[in-house]
C-alpha cells in the first residue's frame, strides 16, 4: 500500500505540473482571458499532492505508535 501512496503522490505532482505549463502555454498562444480559470485544476492537483504526502507521514507515525503500543503488551 505504501508503494501504491508514493506512486499516486508523484503522480498528482506530475499532473498539476503538466496542468501550468499547458495553460501557460496555451495563455501565451491564444490569450489568458480564456485560459486563466485553468490554473485552478493544476493548483488543485498539487494541493493534493501535498494533502498525500502529510496524510502519508501522519500513517507513518501512527504504525509506530501501534507497533510500539503491541511491543508493551
């Protein structure tokens, strides 16, 4: 599951990535008053990105804590 999680992170990175640059690109050719509510989807994909990766190190510590809670009993 963890290789999934990693995977899923880097792959919204990828897309909110590709997202700005084919809206910038595409505001520079055709005009960004058509183009500029775009923006919204590839900042939304890198907000996830980040929502993962703090989602991801909270599971982390939370397995150490269970490990740690079944090495007492």
């Amino acid at each position: 599951m963890e290789t999934y999680n990693k995977i899923m992170q880097f792959f919204w990175l990828g897309v909110g990535i590709v997202t700005i640059v084919a809206v910038t690109y595409l505001g520079f050719t055709e005009g960004f008053e058509r183009w500029s509510g775009y923006y919204i989807f590839g900042v939304f994909a890198i907000l996830l990105f980040f929502v993962r990766r703090i989602m991801m190190k909270r599971m982390v510590k939370h397995q150490q804590f269970l490990d740690e809670q079944n090495k007492k009993k």
